[in-house]
C-alpha cells in the first residue's frame, strides 16, 4: 500500500513538474521574441506649423429687420371704394392706396365752405361796428365765436376725409392685401404689410466683454440659411448704451445693402463680425489638438529621429476647421495631424500620406 502511494506521489510530482516547466520554458521564449522583435511604428499624417495673417471674429446670430416696416391699417371705418396697388408691388412714399367712402363727409365738408363767406363777412362787419361803439362786446364775441367754430368744422371735416384715404408713409414693397373693393373695414382693419427692404438690419447680442472689440462703422459679414455659402457684408450702425445686467448682453444693429432683394424680414442668420488682422500667428488645424480635461496639447515630431513628444498648448480664436495657437508652438514645427491616438511621448511614428484631415467640398446628403 506504501509502496502504490509512493509511485502515485512520484507521477503527480513528474506531471505538476512538466506543466510548470513548460510555462517556464514559453515565457522565456515569449520574453525573447519581444526583445528582439523591431520597435513599432504608427503611421501618421503630419503637417508644418505656419506663421499666417489672422483675421479674428466674434461670432454671432440674430434675425433680419427691414430698413423700415409697417402693418398699414385703417384710421377709420367704411367700404373700400378703390384699391390702388397689387400685391408685390414698389410704391413711393405718399402714394395713395386704399380709399374709403367719403361721400357724407364731403357733401358736410361742402355745406360748411358755403357759409364760411357769410360768416367771415359777419365777424369783420361786427369788429368794425364794434371798433365804432355801435354793437356790444357780446354780439362781437358771438360774431367771432361762430367764425372760428365754422373753420374749425372745415378743418376737422377735411382731416376726417383725409383719414379716409390710405397713403404710403415711405417708400418700399407692399405685401400681400388683406382687403377686397367693396369691403366694409372697421378701424384697426389690416390692410397690408409695407417694408422698406433697399436696406436690411441684423440685431443681435455680443457679451459685455466684448464691448472694447467693436465700434460703429466696423465691418461685419453675414450668412442667411436661404443662400448656403453666400455672404453679406454691412456694418455696425448702433450699439446700445446700456447692458442687461441680467444676462450682462448687449444689443448690437448692423445695417446691409440689400440691392438685389435677396435678403427678407425675419430670416435667421450667422453673423461674424470683423476684427483687426494680427500679422505672422501660428495655425494649424482642430483635428491637431488633443483635448482633455488636464489641457489641449499635440504630438511634435522630430524629424531626424521620426520620434514624437507630446506638448502642451494654449489655444486661441477658431474659424472653421483652424485655431490660432498661443503658447506651445512654434513656425516651422511639424505637428501630427492624425494618428494621436496611439501615440505617447517619445513614440516611434512612420509619415503617411492621407487626405482624410481635408475638409469635403460638399457635405454629405443624409
């Protein structure tokens, strides 16, 4: 019985032995092949950092107003008895463009020019003999009453007319009409939409520490949805003198030639406005920039070892696809622009070539 526990022990032994040697022996090859195995390189696209003229914006969006725009109404009752425009239409200032019934008002307007000569002749025979003691101050004081009272009814007798008749306050495009010949208008009726279009102005926000970046006449370039990849350039034409002390915004007007009519009240829009160019800023691409919470940084190769070394940056403005940097490098220096990845500092790279950081001329369709 000894003696089979004996012989089973020594198999156990022998096997645990042979496992334990094998491992042995793989890790030893396995620590072996990775000695000598060649040092990885990671392909990556790379680019030179260069020194280029900077035209810094401040971005903004805000909706188009007309130069000038009104909702004409009617100031009185009654049945429109002419209608002088069509829809779509470009009238000047003083145009005449609905009238209403005014038979009752002009047939009253003509009884009371008829005494007027009766009236007026009245009152000065009254001065006279009252100059000459022969009347009393009361029957003067009557004479003069009814001579003012009869001009005061003309002249309120016409503006009633002329209220009647509807003019164009300046001039400009009219909407659609909301109105039929015939139709009998209460006051307030909506008649049609009047806006002068020649010029547009954009409204908009900037935040209060902006405010020593802009100035009345400086140039803005702005982008409509309705025309992709067209721009628009006006100019600041007001700034608010106050700030909301509430959400610290302040309210910004640019104005923009609208000669060819492209541009509509109540269109959205992007707008940058247009800082003063810094000469010989480094810039590069976004999809160079590593972003974490630690900091922005880029890999920088070394063009003799094809070895790279991670580095911290401070960036500036955007536009587009590029960033002004302010710290962290230089002109001249070659910069990864894809491949970070799998990258780490002083990482072994090999340059490839790759169109995959140029932006698509056209996006797209989804």
């Amino acid at each position: 019985m000894k003696k089979w526990t004996l012989i089973m022990l020594l198999i156990a032994i022998v096997l645990f032995g042979s496992v334990i040697g094998f491992n042995i022996f793989k890790q030893q090859k396995i620590a072996e092949y990775l000695a000598n195995r060649p040092e990885p390189e990671y392909p990556v696209t790379v680019m030179k950092a260069s020194a280029e003229d900077w035209t810094p914006s401040i971005d903004v969006i805000g909706f188009i107003e007309p130069l000038q725009g009104v909702t004409l109404t009617a100031e009185a009752s009654g049945i429109v008895t002419k209608i002088n425009f069509v829809s779509g239409q470009k009238v000047s200032k003083g145009d005449s463009l609905v009238l209403l019934d005014s038979d009752v008002e002009k047939a009253n307007l003509q009884s009371a020019k008829a005494r007027l000569p009766a009236s007026e002749a009245k009152y000065k025979r009254y001065k006279g003999l009252y100059k000459k003691g022969a009347i009393s101050q009361e029957n003067y004081d009557e004479a003069e009453a009814s001579y003012l009272s009869l001009k005061a009814d003309i002249s309120g007798l016409e503006a009633t007319i002329n209220r009647r008749d509807v003019d164009a306050p300046f001039s400009g495009v009219i909407g659609i009409r909301g109105v039929n010949l015939g139709e009998y208008l209460q006051a307030g009726s909506r008649i049609a939409r009047l806006e002068d279009i020649s010029v547009m102005r954009l409204r908009f926000t900037v935040s209060q520490n902006d405010i020593s970046r802009i100035n009345i006449g400086q140039a803005i370039r702005i982008e409509a949805d309705s025309y992709p990849g067209r721009i628009f350039d006006g100019t600041i034409s007001a700034i608010e003198p106050a700030i909301n002390y509430q959400s610290g915004l302040l309210q910004v007007q640019a104005e923009i030639p609208n000669t060819q009519g492209k541009l509509r009240s109540g269109m959205f829009a992007r707008a940058q406005i247009v800082l003063p160019t810094m000469p010989e800023q480094v810039v590069i691409p976004q999809v160079a920039i590593s972003y974490t919470l630690y900091g922005d940084s880029v890999f920088v190769l070394d063009e003799e070892t094809h070895r790279v070394s991670q580095r911290v940056i401070k960036a500036g403005e955007r536009d587009q696809d590029k960033v002004r940097i302010l710290e962290g490098v230089k002109p001249g220096e070659t910069i990864v622009t894809s491949g970070q990845v799998r990258l780490s500092n002083d990482s072994k790279v090999k340059i490839v070539e790759s169109d995959a950081t140029n932006p698509p001329a056209e996006l797209p369709m989804l």
